[in-house]
C-alpha cells in the first residue's frame, strides 16, 4: 500500500465530494453536516495524531486517565445531544458510558490482557467509549419512547397492583436490545460480512493476519462487555425517573 499523507487524503476528498453530490440529487438535507463533518473530521483527527505522538512519549498513567476521561465526558455530551425526553440526559449517558468503560477496561488489565500502556489503553478506550456512546443514545431513547407510547397499558397495570418494574419489564428488554444490537450484529457477521478496524488496521501494518484476527476476537468481547454494561445502566437510571417512590408514573418534560 502507498504511504498515506496530506495529497492521498485531498484526493480522498473526492467520495466527499460525491457523497454530497448523491444526498444533493436525491434532497436529502445533510450536505451541510457532511461538508462541516468532513473538515471537522481532518482537523481532530490531525490534532489527535500530534497529539497521541506527545502522550505516547509521556506514557503517564495520569495522562492516560486523564485522556479517557475527557473521552467519556465528550462522548457523553454528543450522546446526550441525541437523547430527547427526559431531562439530565447528559448525567445518564456519562455514568452508563463510565460505568461501561471502566469496568470493561479495569477486568482485562487486572487480567493481564492487556497492559497500562498509553498506546494500548487510549486506542481501545477509544473504540470502546465509541461503541458505548451509541448503545446510551440508543437505550435511553428507545425506552422513553416506549413509555410514552405506552403510557395507558403501564398505567393499568399499576393500577392493578404491579410494581414499575414489572409494569415496564417488556419495555426494558425491548430497549436493551436496541441498545445492543449493532453489537450483536457484529458479533454474529464480523469475519464473514467485514473486517473491522483493529484487524484490518493490523494487517495494513504488515502484522500477520493471525495475530491481527486474535487481537480483534479480544476487542470484539471488550466492546460486546462495554456496550452491556452502558445499555444496562442507561436503562435503569432512565427508567427511574419516569416514576415515583409510591410507584406513579410521570412523564419528565410534559
């Protein structure tokens, strides 16, 4: 493969270009949003890649955390932009995509999987907080709809003398698997349908495609752990707020 550098990226440039021209035949109103995400796109990720260079060197456990928390947080606040409803969407992306991420991330250190090592951890963090950050949009998005569509049956069954939980029970699976479900998607076609990002990223390096396919079977069970947890936590903190101690529901932002 050639080396890649600032000519190969503005010929690149052209499927932008023809992306926009396609959604502009068809009136499809994100030209706007692909010409300012492109420019958006090359200047973050320049700046990360200086940026990363300068980390990588320091290789300080305090760097890195630092680096995953501002990750999270702007990751949350993106997640939260997407979430319409409920109110405080930003508290409950953040805890779900911290709880998610941290966790899956502390087991495979303490596991030796991996190791505290900048140019490991921010990487995966990367992808990880990425994938979390969609299952939280997803999730929470998923079950306020859901109550809201379905407030009369819920009241009912509250009326009867079932708890909120038990009232919202099908609800709360049914938003789980939303949340999961470009996960689980992957899980079941990658290999067959596509070769993702850290495998294709490896073997474009010149790794062997042995060793390239062992170390995206270990990111394909981080992300899957990740984007669990994030669902399972945006769906309790959510849900919570559509109800009262006495078990009443109430509608936030009616």
């Amino acid at each position: 493969m050639n080396s890649i550098g600032f000519t190969e990226v503005l010929i690149a440039l052209s499927l932008v270009l023809l992306s926009i021209v396609v959604s502009r035949y068809w009136k499809i109103p994100v030209q706007k949003d692909m010409a300012l995400g492109s420019v958006r796109a090359f200047v973050q990720l320049v700046a990360v890649g200086y940026a990363l260079k300068y980390i990588f060197a320091l290789d300080s456990v305090w760097v890195v955390l630092l680096v995953i928390m501002v990750m999270i947080l702007v990751g949350a606040q993106a997640a939260s932009g997407r979430v319409t409803g409920i109110r405080r969407g930003f508290v409950i992306t953040s805890v779900a995509m911290t709880m998610g991420s941290l966790l899956t991330l502390g087991a495979m250190l303490l596991l030796g999987v991996i190791t505290l090592e900048a140019r490991f951890v921010i990487p995966l963090a990367g992808m990880i907080i990425g994938n979390s950050m969609n299952a939280s949009a997803l999730t929470v998005n998923r079950i306020s709809a859901d109550i809201r569509n379905n407030r009369l049956a819920i009241e009912t069954a509250l009326a009867l003398g079932k708890s909120w939980r038990e009232a919202t029970l099908p609800y709360q699976k049914e938003a789980a698997v939303a949340g999961m479900l470009s996960m689980l998607n992957f899980m079941k076609t990658v290999g067959i349908v596509a070769l993702p990002g850290a495998m294709t990223g490896m073997i474009l390096a010149g790794a062997e495609p042995f060793d390239a396919v062992m170390l995206q079977i270990v990111v394909g069970y981080m992300l899957l752990c990740a984007v669990t947890i994030t669902s399972v936590v945006a769906l309790e903190l959510t849900v919570r707020r559509f109800f009262t101690s006495c078990h009443q529901l109430v509608l936030p932002m009616d």
